[in-house]
C-alpha cells in the first residue's frame, strides 16, 4: 500500500515523501477522542466499548491504561491552561481533568434537559468551549447506555467561560460530530455523521461563518462530502488544510474545499490530532489501532517558541 495518494500538488508539500505510517499500537474495539498533552508528551486516546482511556508515551513508545472504568469517554482536546477536556457518552456530559487528578463536570444540560453524549470538543481562543452533541451513546450499551434524547435534537453548542451558560449554536445538522475552527476562529466546521439516523443525509462537513462578536454563527454551508464511510472528527494545519477521518483513509481538503490527497489506513479513521513537539506527528485513531505519520505541516495555534 502506498503512504500517500497526492490529487492536487498543495498535498505534496504538506507530506515528507519518505516518512512512512507507523502502527504504534492495536488491541481497541473502537480507538478515538485522541488528544495530545505536551507537557506530558504522550497522547491519550479513547477506547470507548472498553470504557478506558489510554495512554502513549512518545519517549519511550510504551501504551498503558490511564483511566478505566472512565465513562465511556469519546473526544478530547485541551483548554488554553493545558487541561484536558472531555466528552463523555456515561456521564453525559464535558468534563475538564483537574491537576488533582479529579474529572469535573462543566456541562451536563441545556434548558434544563441532559445532553444526549457530547462527541467532539474544541476550545476557542476567547476560552469558550464548543462541542457537538449526537445520540450515539445513548443509541444502546455498546459505547455507553441506552436512553431516550430528553432534548430530541442533536445540537451543537458553545459553554460560556464566564457565566457557565450553553447555549445552542447550530441546530441545523442531523448529527453533528467532528468539529474545529480555521486558524484565525473565523469559520467553524462541523461534520454530520446523521445518515446513520436518517437516510440520504450527506455524508459531509459544513461550514459556519463567525460573526465579529465571535459566538453568531452564520447559515451553514456545504464544505465537502465523504464518498467512503464518514468524516467523523478531523483537525485543521496553520495554513487552514483540513485533516480528516473516513472510512479508508485520512483526507487533505485545501480551505478552498479541494480534495488534495489522502492517507490510506487499512481500518476505518475516527479522528486524527497533531502531536509532538512541533505539533507535526498526525496521530490517527482507527477501529482497533493507534497510528501515527510526521507531515510537514502542524496543528493550527502552536507556534515555536
Ligand atoms: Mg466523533
């Protein structure tokens, strides 16, 4: 199999021609929510059906279990203090990981009613936290447990720093899943993973114009649409290229929405994220496996010091 396949000449440069996918660990049911901590220098990543978050330790290559049982975690990203936060389909909830080692609950309802089990999560530069919000685990007891949606809707939102408020943000996906911000915060974009639910939804990411208060999101527009399983989480370079999850490989898409190339994983991606201390490792979630591949290009916000 070959490492990469190059659809447009912007790929080429953002690839290292000889550096090769790595399998760096397998043994998951469903590998996701990766999340790479610096001051650490490992990656913790989700296994939701076991209900246990592990651990990589890039100095050594060794994979422990940080965490089980967990809470059938599913996404993380960190917070500007270098926090984890997480998406949690058992608590149905956002949680952030204190230095004392405590997981507590930033947000477990809008307008009085539970999440159903928030999936994917980012935290913006003012420190608001925004994720999505599907049924997944609430669908059954495989990646957490069976409830009904008390909300009835799957919505994206936006937990407010300062007053600890959620507000609903997009409500116009089916099921939203993966989600980020371009560099400079202006579009957020949302993949609906929602034809799991309701046929003939796209299989897509949408995107979202940011007002100038920074919180008013303008009507969606289609950005792209996956012709292999789903985008599900992805991340975005500091030049705006878009890294994404689907069902054979990790896709490049230019800000432009141009499929420039792709990765191919031999199991289905969930989500990716920079690592390393450049923030140019691409570590990949896939099904059963952690993988990894240095580009050259990094994560959106990291800049050397
Ligand atoms: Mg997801």
């Amino acid at each position: 199999m070959s490492d990469y396949e190059i659809l447009d000449e912007r790929f080429a440069k953002l690839i290292i021609g000889h550096a090769r996918l790595e399998r760096l660990w397998t043994g998951s049911r469903w590998a996701e929510g990766p999340v790479y901590v610096p001051a650490a220098r490992h990656l913790l990543w989700s296994d939701i059906p076991n209900d246990r978050l592990l651990r990589y330790v890039e100095d050594d290559g060794s994979v422990s279990v940080f965490q089980t049982p967990c809470g059938f975690h599913n996404g993380h990203t960190l917070d500007a203090q270098g926090r984890v936060i997480a998406c949690e389909h058992g608590g149905r909830r956002i949680s952030r990981l204190d230095p004392d080692g405590v997981w507590r609950a930033l947000a477990t309802q809008f307008e009085g009613k539970r999440l159903n089990s928030p999936n994917d999560v980012v935290v913006k530069s003012d420190g608001s936290i925004w994720f999505t919000d599907p049924t997944y685990g609430i669908d059954g007891y495989y990646e957490g447990a069976f409830a009904e949606s008390e909300i009835g809707a799957a919505f994206v939102y936006r937990l407010d720093p300062e007053t600890g408020e959620t507000t609903a943000v997009v409500r116009d996906r089916v099921r939203p899943n993966g989600l980020a911000f371009s560099p400079d915060e202006t579009i957020l974009y949302v993949a609906d993973t929602g034809e799991t639910h309701v046929k003939d939804t796209p299989r897509a990411i949408h995107t979202y114009a940011v007002g100038a208060d920074g919180v008013t999101l303008a009507e969606g527009r289609l950005f792209a649409t996956c012709d292999k399983g789903f985008f599900d989480g992805f991340r975005v370079d500091w030049r705006g290229n878009i890294w994404s999850s689907s069902a054979d490989s990790v896709r490049a898409y230019a800000p432009d929405g141009t499929l420039i190339g792709r990765i191919p994983i031999p199991e289905l991606v969930s989500n990716v994220c920079f690592g390393g201390p450049r923030r140019n490792r691409l570590y990949i979630t896939a099904q059963t496996s952690l993988y990894s591949i240095y580009l050259n290009t990094h994560a959106a916000g990291w800049t050397p010091a």
